[in-house]
C-alpha cells in the first residue's frame, strides 16, 4: 500500500492477488466520510466497502461486472483500478449504498447494476449530453 494523504492508502503492488484483502481507510452523512474502508476481496472481485449509517455500520460489495458495466472499468484490469475506479466515483456509489440499506445489519449487501440505471445516473454518466444532443 501506498500513503497518499490524509489517512488515504491505494493499493498498487501486481502481487495483490496474494493479499486477503486490501483495505483503503477513510475517516463520518453518506459523503466520502461515512466511508470507513474499501478493500478488493482476494479473488478480485470488485470492491468490498464499509459506511456507517444511522445505527451503525454496514458492508456493500461492488462485483468487478457492475464496475465494468456501470463505471466502464476495463477487462482484466488489476486490483489497483478497481479501487481507483471506486474512489473516482464513490460518491455516487455511496448515495446509492445508502438507498439501498438505510439500517444496517450483519449482511454484506450487494450492489447491482440495476441499482445505478436510474435517469439521473444514466444522465451523470461521462458523454450521455454528447449522446443525447446527437
């Protein structure tokens, strides 16, 4: 792991695979500081993440083909991205964590693509002006 400010880490090393699991610390309402961690799990499968919610503390788990459909994450991209892509847009993944599950339990919650397919998702999408003027 790699110290990048303000008690922020991002995982870089290409031996990734080997780790159980890479956790990315963060400090408190569903912005980037309700975060607690975010880790890739050991068979790489997306990104496992931590919030605190109104009671308590709740896991989410963004599978690799909801980053590569949702967020356009590349093929056979290494942990480092997954984490990257995750950072890059956390906070809208954090909104839709907090629909999702508003009171949490002992439960890992999963993140579908389904769940981020609402109009003003597909409209904040990189290009979707472009594609809608054309």
């Amino acid at each position: 792991m790699k110290y990048i400010g303000r008690r922020n880490y991002l995982c870089e090393d290409q031996y990734a695979r080997t780790v159980d699991v890479k956790i990315i610390s963060r400090g408190g309402f569903m912005n980037n500081d309700s975060l607690v961690w975010a880790g890739v799990p050991h068979n790489s499968d997306g990104v496992v993440f931590q919030i605190r919610l109104n009671r308590g503390l709740q896991r989410f788990h963004v599978p690799r083909a909801v980053l590569e459909e949702v967020f356009e994450l590349e093929r056979r991209a290494m942990d480092a991205r997954q984490l990257q892509l995750f950072y890059l847009h956390m906070d809208r993944i954090l909104v839709r964590a907090g629909a999702k599950r508003s009171i949490a339990s002992a439960d890992t919650v999963p993140l579908k693509a389904s769940d981020f397919s609402t109009r003003s998702d597909r409209d904040a999408r990189p290009g979707a002006m472009g594609a809608a003027m054309a």
